[in-house]
C-alpha cells in the first residue's frame, strides 16, 4: 500500500506542478486502488495542494504571471467558497460525494475533448486556407 500511495503522490505532484489537475488525479487514483476512501483522498488532496501551491505561486510570482489587482479581487471570494465547501462536505454522503466527483471528471473530459477537436480543426481550416 505505501509503495502504491507514494508512487501515486509522486505523479500527482508532478502534474499538480504543470498546473494541469493532479489533485484530481490522486483522488481518483488512491480510490481506484483503495488506498483511501473518497473524504480521506480529498483531505489529503488538500494537504498536498498546500504545498504544490506554495511552490508554484513562488514560482509563477517570479515569472511574473500573477496580476496583483486580479489576485485581490480573488481572495476573498476563494475564502468564502472554500469556507462554504467545508461546512457542506460535511453534510454529503461519501457515496453522492463520489458520484459528484465522478461525473464532474467525465464531463471535464468530454469538454476538453471537444476542445481539442474544435483547435485541430480550426487549425486545418487555416491551412488549407493559406
């Protein structure tokens, strides 16, 4: 299980650190392998966005990509929504909160794919039109 656990930690973080989802990622993956329930990979999810996001807005403050204004404006509506998360987690059944999770991936999923097939086409169109 441990082996499981840090392998799936490992790759998590790796895509959590391209900004690209890896917290989805490692809910997903420990439930798969039963490593742990679905509360349990998202309180952990969240111990592991602590760092990873430490690290990356270190990392995006030195490249520049974070407008101050626009940061401002965010945080207090991010706290409240989170604040409201956590009081609400409470209340879900772990089943329903699964099902939520599950369906909202699978419809990320289509989104992005069709998403790319609008970009690939868009792109043949201009080729074809040069």
């Amino acid at each position: 299980m441990w082996i499981t656990l840090i392998l799936i930690a490992v790759f998590s973080g790796i895509v959590a650190g391209m900004g690209v989802g890896g917290g989805s990622l490692f809910i997903l993956l420990t439930n798969i392998f039963n490593v742990f329930s679905h509360k349990e990979a998202q309180s952990y999810n969240l111990i592991m966005f602590i760092v990873v996001g430490i690290f990356a807005t270190i990392s995006n403050f030195k490249n520049k990509n974070i407008d101050k204004k626009i940061l401002k404006k965010l945080f207090i509506p991010v706290c409240v929504g989170s604040i409201c998360g956590m009081l609400l987690v409470k209340h879900i059944d772990e089943n329903f909160l699964r099902y939520i999770f599950y369906c909202f991936m699978v419809l990320i999923g289509i989104y992005e794919i069709i998403s790319s097939l609008k970009n690939i086409f868009s792109a043949k169109n201009k080729i074809e039109r040069s």
